[in-house]
C-alpha cells in the first residue's frame, strides 16, 4: 500500500509515493527534499487517522483526499 504526497504548491503531476508500511520514497516527482522529509513526518504523526481512511476505503466508502497538518 502506497500513498501519493502532494505539494500544495505545485500541481498534481507533481506528487510522490511513499510506502505506507516502510515509509519509502519510491516516486519523488517534483516534490523537493524537504517536502518528502515533512511528508514523511506528518505521516508517522497521523498514521492512525491515514490507517482509518484506509480501512474505509477497504470497506467500499467514498473518500474524500485527507489534509495532514
């Protein structure tokens, strides 16, 4: 299971994919160093809230994409 980071500031073409298990960048895109290190960050703060997104999408419900803060 992968997530797609996107920047705020750029566009969406620009996302990256990070493992969800092992927290691994294996797509940067266009997202500089430091947004991947403070992505990484913010999904080891709010791995609960993006494990129960999952879980609902596993379940069949329509998601709507999640800010991490």
């Amino acid at each position: 299971m992968h997530l797609h980071i996107f920047s705020k500031n750029k566009n969406r073409n620009a996302s990256a994919k990070v493992w969800l298990v092992t927290l691994h960048v294996f797509d940067r895109g266009q997202l500089t160093k430091e947004e991947i290190n403070i992505a990484v960050k913010l999904i080891q703060k709010n791995k609960e809230k993006i494990n129960t997104q999952i879980e609902a999408f596993r379940k069949g419900k329509k998601l709507k994409p999640i800010t991490l803060k």
